[in-house]
C-alpha cells in the first residue's frame, strides 16, 4: 500500500509541476501581452497627439488665409467702388448705358426655341471723351477695363454659330 501511495505522491508531484510550468507559461504570455497593449497604446497616443497639432496647424494656417483673401476681397471692393466712382463723376457710366444694345438673352430650356446662341454678344462701344477733360491714361485704362468686364459677360466659346 506504501508503494501505491508513493507512486501516486509522485505522479500528483508531476502534475503539479506541469501545471506550475503551464500556469508560468500563461503568465509569461500575459506580461508580454500586457507589454504590447501598453506600447501600442503610447505609440496610439503619440499619433493621436501628433495629428492633433497637425489639425491644429492647418486650421491656423486656414484662418490667416481666409483672413488675408477677406482683406483683398475687400481691398477690391473698395477698388471697384472707386472705380465705379470715377466712371460716374466722369459721365462714362451714362453714356456706355445709353451707347449700350439689347440686354442679354436667356433661351428657355423647354421651349421650342432651336438650341444655339443663349446669351447676345455685343462689340464694346467706342467712348469718346476729349483727352483734355481725362489723362490720356485713365482714358486708356477706363477702355480697357470696359473691354475686359464685357469679355468676362459674353461667352467666350463660340463654336455654335
């Protein structure tokens, strides 16, 4: 009977220490596991505080832009006001109005209008200011811009007609 208990002492005595080597094991794989969430959570972190300044800096870079275009954008409204002034005081703005043909034409999609020509082109008119009231050139620049605002009303492609 001695001998059975010994021999089951023993055995017992090895399953206790492949358990003991099992339980080591799972706790060796816990602790790195453990170690590799918290490293992927600092580099998670450091990324997220990274993109973080970079929005940061964008959004600051975005801002000074909008600022900046809202100054020029007004810096060119006061501009054409002026501009508009000058034409005004200078009786140019009556007489490109009273010089000026048809207004533009818009075709209606559904009706039964051929399609073609949706919008009248018009050849700027001739202004003619004696140089002597007006420097030969604000005379110039006056034309000019005249010139460009009615290339900029009708189209510029003109492969239908």
């Amino acid at each position: 009977m001695k001998r059975s208990f010994d021999e089951e002492k023993q055995q017992l005595i090895e399953q206790l220490s492949v358990f003991e080597k099992s339980v080591n094991e799972a706790r060796r794989e816990h602790t790195k596991a453990v170690v590799a969430m918290r490293q992927t959570e600092r580099h998670a972190d450091r990324e997220k505080q990274r993109h973080s300044e970079k929005i940061q800096i964008l959004e600051n870079y975005y801002k000074e832009e909008i600022n900046k275009l809202s100054e020029q954008l007004k810096a060119l409204g006061a501009d054409r006001n002026l501009l508009m002034v000058t034409l005004k005081q200078e009786g140019l703005v009556g007489k490109y109005k009273s010089q000026r043909k048809s207004p533009v034409v818009f075709h209606d999609l559904d009706s039964s209008e051929p399609p073609g020509m949706t919008i009248a082109e018009h050849p700027p008119p001739e202004v003619d200011v004696a140089p002597s009231v007006v420097g030969p050139s604000v005379l110039q620049d006056l034309r000019n811009l005249s010139t460009a605002i009615l290339e900029d009303v009708t189209p510029s492609d003109n492969s239908d007609t």
